[in-house]
C-alpha cells in the first residue's frame, strides 16, 4: 500500500512536541509527513513572505492530505490560516486535530469539509486522514 502524503500545518513556536510526535508515527510506514519546519517571524502579509509561501506551497501541493494541528494558540497564527486557505484553494483532504477539545480553532478551518480526529491518538488520526 502506498504511503499517504500528509502535509503537517501547526504552530511551529508552541506545538513543535506534536509534529515531532507525528513523525515518530511515520515509522509505521503509512503516512509519509511533510512540513515547512522554520518559525516564521515573517508577517504573512509582508513582501518577504513571497519566498516562504512558494514554498509552503509546493509542500501542500505534493501532498493529497493537508493536517492541522489545533493548540493553544493556533487560532491566531495567520500561517496556519494561510494555509488551511491555500490548501483549500489546492483542492486538498483537509484534517483538523486538537491537542485538547477546549482549544478554540482557527476560523478559516470551518466549512471546508474538514474531517476532525476526536482527540490527539495515533488511531484518530489515522482514522480521520483515511475517512477524508
């Protein structure tokens, strides 16, 4: 079976423990995982950003599956909205996780179709990126 392209969208400054955890899981040899793994200190508006959203692009473009993982802050990242946007616009299966239900998501992961993993498991996950 082939391995499933998932790119990884997250807040790099405060949930970097959770994408680490998911490329562990990559061991299993059923996802193969890919990020933009740098903390943007660049606005997501500005010129500079060109350069980085080419390349976060090509990324989301190469996978057929696009993962948010929701913290505690990810509501207020414009890259993850970014992204979440530009994964839409690619015609991406979109995921949503959270690491804990009360966490608030991101508006721009609304009515886009997105399938939720009910909790932050290897197994929910999975489950989520193969009903997507």
């Amino acid at each position: 079976m082939a391995k499933k392209k998932v790119f990884i969208s997250y807040d790099y400054d405060n949930d970097k423990h959770y994408k680490n955890l998911l490329l562990a899981w990559d061991a299993h040899a059923l996802f193969d995982f890919s990020i933009y793994d740098h903390s943007v200190d660049v606005s997501v508006n500005s010129v500079n950003a060109n350069y980085i959203k080419t390349v976060i692009s090509n990324a989301i473009n190469d996978a057929s599956y696009f993962l948010v993982i929701i913290g505690p802050k990810t509501y207020r990242s414009n890259w993850v909205t970014w992204e979440i946007q530009k994964a839409v616009a690619l015609g991406k299966r979109i995921v949503a996780v959270k690491i804990a239900n009360t966490y608030e998501s991101p508006t721009a992961i609304y009515n886009v179709g997105a399938k939720w993993a009910m909790s932050f498991t290897y197994l929910a996950i999975r489950n989520a990126i193969d009903n997507a």
